[in-house]
C-alpha cells in the first residue's frame, strides 16, 4: 500500500480494512470504530475540505470490498424537526464512495484525481439517530480506477451506496444514492 497522502496534502493517507476484510455486522457497527483511520479523515479534512471534519465523521471500514462511515446525531448535523439535515446525509454519502475511491487510488501509486461528476439520492424517511453510511462497490471502483491507470483518460462510472440507522439491532433504510465517480 501506498502510505502518500491524497496529491500534495502532507498527511500519510492509507486506508486499510479491518482485520478480517469482512462487512461490518450489527454488533460491530454499534461498538468498533477505526480510530487511525478516522484520525487521517479529521486530519486531511482540516486542511483540504473543511465541511467533511464538521460533521465529525468515524470510519468503521474501508477496504477493498467497500467502506463504512457513521455520521452522528448532534446539534452540528440536525435539521429544525431534529432530524440529520440533508446536507449532512449528503457529506455522508461522498465520504464512503469517495474513500473507497482513494483506497483503490493509492493502491495503484500513481497520481490521479478524484471527483464527483453528479449525484442522486432518494430519501426514505427522517434519520433520528446516528447514521451510518455504507458502499460496497468497491471492485466496481477498483476497475475503474485500474482503466484510468491503463489508458490515463477520464474515466467516469456510477457508484451506489445506502444509508440505514439501527433499529433494534436491525439495519433501517434511510436513503439510497448513486454518485458518479470520476478519476484522470
């Protein structure tokens, strides 16, 4: 792995899975957070993308597969009706598809920009809790990220994650959403 960090920002940015590369199931969504991982993200978020830090995002996950990221409920991220703000929903999901992006990018080693060429989310209903944020489309990024290395061109693709709250130790869909990812 790459321990660069993302294109001139000075801070070692590796992203690594957690030790059994699996997904994150109820118990450990409730309990485990990766703390390096979510120090690097408050880290590069101070100094590139202030907005991301705001929100006081915690990395559960990011690895090949996919990443896991929890927004939570706090005076910085509830609407008027005390429920999580849609921009912050929005936050969430760029970091978990953004993060598998720049885990496959730094993979490669080579020097390629990440952006968002356009968004779609569907709400399903009000988030009264901690929100948790998770994409796993991570070969479907790994290929495009390999096929902008191979013919160093843009290469755009959709990528689609969804947001649930816990509910009772049960996921509860809250939103889906597609981004369409592009790297050069």
């Amino acid at each position: 792995m790459n321990p660069r960090a993302g294109h001139g920002s000075g801070i070692a940015w590796q992203v690594t899975g957690n030790r059994t590369g699996k997904t994150c199931s109820s118990k450990q969504c409730k309990g485990g957070l990766n703390f390096w991982q979510t120090l690097k993200l408050r880290l590069f978020s101070i100094i590139k993308i202030p907005m991301l830090g705001y929100v006081r995002p915690v990395v559960k996950r990011v690895d090949d597969a996919g990443a896991h990221v929890v927004i939570p409920l706090s005076y910085r991220t509830k609407n008027h009706v005390a429920s999580m703000y849609f921009g912050a929903l929005s936050v969430g999901a760029d970091l978990c598809i953004g993060l598998v992006g720049i885990y496959h990018i730094n993979q490669t080693q080579k020097k390629l920009n990440l952006v968002f060429k356009d968004f779609k989310i569907n709400f399903f209903k009000k988030a009264y809790q901690d929100v948790h944020f998770v994409c796993e489309e991570g070969d479907k990024v790994k290929k495009l990220v390999d096929k902008s290395v191979k013919t160093a061109k843009r290469q755009n693709g959709r990528i689609h994650g969804h947001a649930f709250v816990l509910k009772n130790a049960a996921k509860d869909i809250v939103a889906e959403f597609d981004l369409t990812l592009s790297i050069k």
